[in-house]
C-alpha cells in the first residue's frame, strides 16, 4: 500500500494532495478513502505502524479500547510501544522484539493474553509487513477478541477431561454394542464388577454374560432398542461374573446408532445387588412388621396436629371394638373416659410443646359398649418427621393387670393385718445372718422388746445358749429347711424362760432370702405336759398297786377255798379210806371215798375255770363274752342278757377288745358277790366312732359317793383310762347299778 493511501481519509490526518492530479490519480485517492472509512467501522482492532512503531492508522474500535483501558486518546504519531508498556511494563521489551522481527518481512500471528480491567482477555493478533519494493515500510496489524472462544475451549477440555474422569472412575458400568449385540467398547469398571479384561471382552456377544434364567428377557430389550433411533428401554438382569458369582445390575440401553461418532447401542448400567438384596431384607422386615402391627395386641394410633385421629392398627378393634370408620378424622377425646379427659389434654399440650419428646401415658378409653378399659403406654409427637408428622401413641390393654394389682394390694394388706394382728408371734430374719428384718406386734408382746430393738437384733439373741451351735450349725451348712416343726426354748426380755413351737418358711422378703418364723407359745402346756406326765406315772403306779393287791387277795380267796373247801373235803375221803381196813365189808367206804374226791375234784375244776376263763383273740370278743354269761347262766346264779352289736370286730385292737373283756368279767364277779341280783344285762355296741359297754343289774346298789374299800371298781376304771374310756356309774341302795363305758375308737390311717 502506498504511503498516501494509508495517510488518507482518516480525521485530524494530513493528506497532502496535489491540485495538479490526474483523474486517475484522483480515482485511486477515492478508493484509498472508501478502504480507510471501512477500517474504521471494522469490529475488530485494526492499526499500522512507521518504522518509527509510531501509529499511522487507529481505527475507532482501537482508540475506543485504549481509552477504556488506559484513559488515553491515542491518535497518529503516538508511540504504539509506549502504551503497551503502560499496559504492561514488563512486556514491553518482549513487543518490541516481535514488531522488530515482523519490520524484518516476516508476517507474525499469535494470541496474546491481556489483563484488562483485571479480567484476562485474549487477542489473536496478526502483524503484516507494509513493502514499498522490496523495502519494509511500515506493518499492517489486526487483532479480534477471542477470549470467548479461549474460554469456551478451556472449557470444553475440562469438561471432556472431567468426563473422561468420570468414565474411567465411575462405578456405574458403560457399555456399548453393535447392532450385532458385540460389546465394542466397555468402561473401565466393566473389568471391575466382572473380572474380565478389555482384551476377553471386546468384539464377544454380550449376551453371553446374562445368566440364562434373564438372558431371553434381555435379548427382549435388544431387540425392543434396535428398532428406533435415540429410543430408551429400562432393563433390571443378573450378570454372570468372570468366577461364578452372579451380581445384579439395572440402567438404560439407549439406541445411539445413528451417530458417527458412537454408532452403537449405549449401555448405562449399575450394580444393585445390595440394593436390591436390602430392598429384599427391607421388605421383609416390613412384612414382619407389619405382621407385627397387625397380630400385636398392643393398640397403636396416629393424630395430626389437631388431635384428629389418622391411623389405627387393627388392634384397635380388638381392644375398644371400634372399626376404622368409626374413629379415622375424629378428635382422640371422643374416646376417653370423662375422668381422664384433664390428664389427656395436659399430655396433648406437653406433647405439642415438645417435638420428638415421648411421654408416658396412663388413661382410661372407653370401649364401643361404654365399659372403661384402662390402657398404658408411650406418645411420641413426630409432627416434625417428614413421612410420619403426626403424635403417635401406643397403648396396652393395662385393666386385667389394674385388677390384679388391686387384688395383690388388698391381699397384701390382708396378708400383712394377718401378719401384725396374728396373736401367735412372727418374725422375719435373714437367710444369711439371721438377724431380724421383721417383728409383728405378738412378737412384741411376747418377749418384751419393742419392735426397734427387734430389728437391731439376730435370733442368737432370743435363742437359749443351748440351741446356739444348732444356729451356728444352719449357717455353715448354708441349708435352708422350711416347714418344719422344732421345739426350741426362748429366753424374753426379762429373762423367763419361754417354751415355743417353731415353724419356719423359707421366703423373699424385700429382694433378700429370708425365713418367716412362727413361733406358738407352748410355756403353759409344756408346763401342763409335765403335769400329765407326773400324774401318769402316779396312776400307773396306783394300778399296779391295785393290780398287785388283786393278785394278792385273788392269791388269798384261792388259798383260803383251797384250805377250807377242797382240804377238808379230801381229809374227809382221806378218814374213809382209813378206815377201809378196819371194816369187814370194806366197798361202801370205798365208795363213799370216791365220792368225796368226785366232789373234791369238781371244785378243783370249777377254782380252775373261774382263774383260767378269759378272752380268746381267736374266737374274737363276742364269743368270749358269750362263753362267760353261758357260764353263769349254767351255774343258774343269774339271768343274763347279752347284746352285740359291731358290724366288725376285727377292726378293733385286740388289747382294746380285751380290756372291753375284763372289765365285764370284773363287773360281772362284782355283781355275783355282792349285788345279789337276780338279772343283769350286758350291751357292747358301736356309735359311730365310739364303742359303748353298758352293765346293768337289779342287785341291792349301792352309795357312790361312800368310799369302797374293794379294789373292784377302781381296776375297772383304770383299765378303762388305758383306751381313753369314760365310765359313768349310777347306783343307789335298793335301785341297782347301772355302768356305761365309751372308748373313743381311733381314726383310720
């Protein structure tokens, strides 16, 4: 370009002109114009320099762009490297050498980086060469921003880079078939989740991976994708790794065939397999609890924030015999009993007041028929909890247990008036340590102490020093006896000695192992008991006194039979054989002798029967007694009547049936020597779980209150005191005697 046309046309520029030029001249200075005016309305930055690197030419975009930045208003013959080192000072050297090169003939472009206005933008500069000949006369230069493009490059390679990361780090499992169905690309967690390398997996069929119980499922889709470009099909299958383990996976297959730069079916899958195995345990854990929900007998009820209800569980009917419809959007107090309307309305405030707090919960709800049923439980406010935003609340069924809680309450307190008001003394001590935990008020009276000093005391304390090593004994042994019966002697306060009967339970007292002891007072009959004993053995020993002056007197009345009967009659046969010799006929004495020994013998038999008479256990107690008043009715010396009347006798002890024997025989010889009666009537017979024995005669009587001085009576009443009998005897002079005996029978076994 000429030196002219460059200097032409453009505003405050000198432009030398000759008046003398000639239309052709006048013609290329009119074209020089026309380029300089389109130079100056270009959009982007357009200058030229003198070898100077003085501006010959600025656009307005140029000069616009400086004023921007630098505040300056550059115009032809300002110096281009001075305002670039206003720019950039440390560049300015470096601008220098590149203009320096481009006047040297060598076209230059490049993208230069600018902070303007502390932003980074980039130029794309082109620096040309201005020839005059072959001589550089200046440089023609053009720049246009291309920080958009820069930018947009930058970015685009990031996000390929960032794409390509998340390719080759991503779990999800990239794959990309032919229309063939052969895998001809796959990610790298393709190696991952089956094991097998790119070199194994590429260019074979895909569908050899599918298990076979999905891979028809999957050729399906195949073949669903392949028939329309950009189409989408979801698929769930299980891959089959390269070890036997099959995973299951699930994505989109989405038919990119139609672009060049993919051609292919595009894969996205991702591995489920613990998903979907927890979906399994979660909805099986759902079952379960709603299994739970549904068979629980615990109610379980739902309210929003206005106290109406939203959800009941199926216990709900159960328990208050309400169907859902019947309770679902109505407010909760129309279920509560009137009485617990005041505790329910202050749990509702507490529960409003306090998100995600629970309360515990003890009302009465009425049930469908109008009965009261007591209910105890947990309410929660989970308004705030997104899925649930309700007060929830679950109940029990509580009444049965209100009712056994009253009935142990009351039993309890039975339990515990019979313990203090018991009149026999209780106490309860440790297992362990024996010492006393417990005292009611008979223990209290009974030994003195007050019930204070009873809890500070052991029962070493109580015990006599005797039993001391027994205790001691129990301890160690570490034994726990219960029920039984010991007799232990007890010292109280005062120091008496006290005689008790003690029974001893093995219970829990307050959490702790303990003995509740029962201790019956038996000072008075233990005191009685040794009465008795002293008397028994006083009575025993009168009976035997008795029983040996029978045998004396009995001893007597034989010696004196035996010598004023039986004697005399044998001297007087004795005095007849004597005289046999002396006679001449000598057989009348004889025979007389005879008689008399006869008559001597009888009474020997008759002696002998009435000492060796008695009761025959073989034959039992009816017949023996038949024998003894046919024996009397033989001797004509009395009427006797006999009754018998035991279903079976052999029931009874046989020392009972002949201590029943005697004291009929005893009676009996009585009334023969001394009531001279003419009939007597003997009974034995059975009252239920008594045997009576009657006596009675007509005989002369007797006073019973004089004193007697035979033995008779007194042995019958002592043998009488061996079976527990009772005799009763009634007589008077000229009325007889009547004597009735009753042995109390003992029970059966």
């Amino acid at each position: 370009m000429r030196t002219a046309l460059i200097s032409s046309g453009i505003p405050g520029q000198a432009r030398h002109s000759s008046r003398t030029a000639t239309a052709a001249q006048q013609h290329l200075l009119d074209q020089a114009d026309n380029l300089l005016a389109l130079v100056e309305h270009i959009e982007g930055l357009v200058w030229s320099i003198d070898r100077n690197m003085r501006y010959v030419i600025l656009n307005a975009a140029l000069r616009k762009k400086i004023q921007e930045v630098l505040g300056v208003d550059a115009s032809p013959g300002d110096s281009m490297i001075d305002l670039l080192g206003m720019l950039d000072p440390a560049k300015k050297a470096e601008w220098e050498r590149i203009y320096q090169n481009a006047f040297k003939g060598k076209a230059h472009r490049m993208i230069q980086k600018f902070i303007l206005q502390n932003k980074p933008t980039f130029y794309d500069i082109s620096i040309n060469p201005i020839r005059k000949g072959n001589t550089v006369i200046g440089l023609s230069c053009y720049a246009h921003d291309v920080t958009e493009k820069i930018t947009y490059d930058a970015r685009l390679k990031a996000s390929e880079a960032h794409f390509r990361a998340l390719i080759e780090n991503s779990t999800d499992i990239i794959v990309v078939l032919n229309k063939e169905g052969q895998i001809i690309y796959g990610s790298p967690s393709l190696q991952n989740h089956f094991g097998i390398s790119p070199e194994e997996y590429l260019h074979t069929i895909g569908f050899e991976y599918v298990h076979e119980d999905y891979r028809n499922e999957a050729m399906q889709k195949f073949q669903e994708v392949m028939k329309k470009y950009n189409k989408q099909v979801f698929l769930r299958t299980k891959i089959v790794r390269n070890d036997g383990a099959t995973i299951i996976v699930e994505g989109v297959a989405t038919n990119l065939l139609n672009k060049d730069e993919i051609s292919g079916i595009v894969c996205n899958f991702r591995d489920v397999t613990e998903r979907i195995e927890a979906e399994e345990a979660q909805k099986a854990i759902d079952l379960k609890f709603k299994a739970l929900i549904e068979n629980s007998a615990d109610l379980i009820m739902m309210a929003n924030a206005t106290g109406q209800f939203t959800y009941g569980s199926p216990s709900v009917k159960k328990l208050l015999g309400y169907a859902s419809k019947d309770y679902i959007n109505k407010h909760v107090f129309t279920f509560i009993h009137p009485d617990s309307v005041p505790d329910a309305q202050q749990l509702l405030g507490g529960l409003m007041q306090n998100p995600g707090k629970s309360m515990t919960i003890y009302l009465t709800l009425l049930h469908k028929n109008g009965k009261p049923v007591q209910v105890e439980g947990i309410a929660s406010n989970f308004l705030h909890v997104p899925g649930i935003e309700a007060l929830v609340a679950n109940f029990r069924d509580i009444t049965e247990r209100k009712k056994a809680q009253k009935r142990i309450l009351e039993s309890e307190n039975l339990y515990r008036n019979l313990f203090n008001k018991s009149p026999l003394p209780i106490c309860v001590c440790d297992a362990d340590t024996l010492a006393f935990l417990e005292a009611n008020e008979a223990a209290v009276k009974h030994y003195g102490y007050s019930r204070k000093e009873f809890l500070s005391m052991t029962a070493f304390n109580i015990a006599s020093p005797e039993d001391h090593s027994s205790l001691k004994t129990l301890l160690q042994s570490g034994k726990k006896p219960s029920g039984d019966r010991l007799l232990r002697k007890h010292i109280r306060k005062n120091g008496e000695i006290m005689y008790a009967e003690i029974i001893s339970h093995v219970i829990t007292y307050r959490g702790r192992e303990s003995y509740m002891i029962l201790a019956n007072d038996i000072t008075e009959k233990v005191k009685l008991r040794q009465d008795l004993v002293e008397e028994k053995i006083h009575r025993q020993k009168e009976i035997m006194k008795a029983s040996i002056d029978a045998q004396e007197k009995e001893r007597e009345e034989i010696g004196r039979e035996m010598h004023d009967n039986v004697t005399q009659i044998l001297t007087t046969a004795r005095l007849c054989l004597s005289l046999v010799a002396d006679t001449t006929n000598p057989d009348p004495m004889i025979t007389r002798s005879s008689d008399i020994i006869a008559v001597a013998i009888e009474e020997i038999r008759k002696l002998s029967k009435d000492l060796t008479q008695s009761y025959h256990r073989e034959v039992g107690l009816q017949l023996s007694l038949e024998d003894l008043t046919d024996s009397i009715r033989t001797a004509g010396q009395l009427q006797v009547d006999f009754k018998f009347n035991i279903a079976n006798e052999y029931q009874i002890d046989d020392k009972l049936k002949m201590t029943i024997f005697r004291i009929a025989q005893e009676q009996l010889n009585n009334v023969l020597k001394h009531a001279k009666a003419r009939r007597v009537a003997i009974s034995v017979t059975q009252e239920s779980d008594s045997i009576l024995l009657s006596i009675d005669d007509d005989g002369k009587g007797f006073n019973v209150r004089e004193k007697r001085n035979g033995i008779g009576l007194q042995n019958i009443i002592n043998r009488a005191d061996l079976f527990n009998g009772r005799v009763k005897i009634e007589s008077s002079p000229g009325k007889g005697c009547q004597m009735s005996i009753h042995f109390k029978l003992p029970e059966p076994l």
